[in-house]
C-alpha cells in the first residue's frame, strides 16, 4: 500500500477491499495518499498521477494485521478502487488491477524505510503486499462526500440527479465500511457496492448537490448545581470519550493502517495496563476520607 518515492522506493497507503459475504474477495478499495507527507525523511505522497505514470506498484508498507491478512487473500485479476485519503477532497480517483498475490513485504527489514518494524524478522515474514496495475483513471472523481450524502439520507432511493443507480445502489453505499467505519484500513463492500461506484464514476451528474453535512446539534448545557453535583468518576468518563472522538474513525483524520508492530496480545497487555494506571490515578483524587473507605 505504498506510493513510489522520487528516489524509487514507495510509501504508505492504505487500502480497502470490496466483496460481498456470499462470494470470493475480488473486488477492492485501496487508500493513497495524494498530498505531500514527510515521513523519515521521505515523502509518502502517492497520488493518482504517480500511479498512473507507475503503471504498476508495490503495495508495501502496510502494518495493520487485518489489512495484512486482507491483502493475503487478494489474487492476480481481481478488481480494485484506487482511493484518495487523508487529504481535503478524499474519494475515488481511478480503477486498478491485483497483478501480483501477496508476499513479504521487505520494507518492513530496512531500517531507513518509513514503515520499518524492528519485530519483524526476514525468515518469519509478518508483512505482506501486492502489487497494483492501473487500469483508468475514474470519468467522474467520486468524493466520499457524496457516498456519505447518500448514506446519511433516510430515503431508500437515490435524489433525481442520481436515480441511474437505483434502490439496490443506494442500500449498497449505505452499508459500506468506507461510509460506516472510515478509517479502517480494509474493508468488504458488496457487490452492489462496486457496481454503485462504477455507475457513479462514469455517469457523474451531482455537481447541483448540497453535499455540505447537516451540522449537529450542540448538547444543552447543565445547571450549574447540576454540573458541581456530578460525580468525579463521571468528568474523567467524559474526558476519555473526547480524547476517543479525536481519534474517531473519520477518514479526514487519516487512516489506521500503522499499529506499531504490536501482536494482538501486546495491544490487550498495554490496554490493561492503560486501565489499570487510570483507576490508580482517579483513587488518589478522591478525598482522604473516600480513598480510606475504597481502600
């Protein structure tokens, strides 16, 4: 999942994969990203004109178990959607190809690759990529504003300017993980979901639409005996549900494809730990008297 670099190695991207529960992955999403990002002193960037002018890339750096494990089942011929992230107007920029299955990713041993993982050795390989071939660019640039206008809507069929694609592609975009888990790396779309994007790609005809979100209601605001009353346990609740709404699965806000080589038993060991020093720290701001009787 790796842009080329002007040097001739590639960078991180993220990616998506498209199939439906009853057949074979075969169709994909795979994120790029499109602006500049400095990263170990290389640039990360890998647009849809540095893939076209590719024409076909490796798709290394990849550190994400499930998008690794996602890759590994991608084979030669299969379909995929070359995707723009984490920039100002992310969407789909183009078509691709899976040229080659999935094999070590030997990024992973050089320690002056951005993406390199100290914990990964070469006689035990635990990344993977693929390599991509650019098929075409989309007719229409299909913005993820849009996929989120027509998931967000209550109604089942699509608005007049985009009634080509149907009920079925309307009930299509609004279960895709794109529009339904954002930052995930790799994601299963159906069918449905793939044909939506293809008509979308090549009919267009949105540019009347108000894709502005609706902007959310701000909450009502407590009294302020009410605000005092409240427990302390309930302030450090809310303070971990908005240190978790900035790292929200938005795609804006980038993608989850690096997790720092951890093992899945490292992450639960690091997040008892995390549980265990908040407790410890909540315990000694309690008054003197409370601490005595929790204790």
């Amino acid at each position: 999942m790796c842009p080329p670099w002007k040097d001739g190695s590639r960078a991180s991207i993220v990616l998506t994969s498209t199939s439906s529960m009853e057949s074979p992955a075969s169709t994909w999403l795979l994120k790029a990203e499109p602006d500049s990002r400095i990263v170990k002193g290389k640039d990360v960037k890998f647009s849809v004109d540095d893939f076209e002018a590719a024409k076909t890339s490796p798709w290394e750096g990849v550190r994400n178990f499930e998008a690794r494990n996602l890759m590994k089942e991608m084979q030669p011929g299969d379909k995929a959607l070359f995707y723009h992230s984490n920039c100002k107007i992310p969407g789909i920029a183009a078509f691709a190809e899976v040229a080659k299955a999935a094999y070590p990713d030997h990024t992973a041993w050089d320690p002056e690759h951005p993406y390199y993982d100290a914990k990964t050795k070469q006689d035990s390989p635990k990344w993977f990529m693929v390599d991509l071939a650019f098929v075409s660019r989309a007719k229409h640039f299909v913005p993820l504003a849009l996929l989120r206008f027509i998931a967000d809507s209550s109604a089942t069929t699509p608005p007049t300017e985009l009634e080509y694609i149907g009920e079925a592609g309307v009930s299509a975009i609004k279960e895709m993980d794109l529009v339904t888990r954002g930052r995930l790396s790799v994601q299963r779309v159906s069918e449905a979901a793939w044909t939506a994007i293809e008509l979308l790609a090549n009919n267009g005809g949105w540019d009347e639409l108000d894709l502005t979100p609706p902007k959310k209601k701000a909450a009502p605001k407590k009294a302020a005996s009410e605000r005092a009353s409240a427990p302390r346990a309930a302030k450090t609740k809310a303070k971990t549900r908005k240190r978790k709404a900035k790292g929200s699965d938005s795609d804006e806000d980038g993608d989850d494809d690096y997790d720092d080589g951890w093992s899945e038993d490292e992450v639960i060991s690091k997040t008892t730990s995390s549980r265990r020093k908040r407790q410890a720290t909540e315990y000694q701001e309690l008054p003197p008297t409370r601490r005595r009787a929790k204790a």
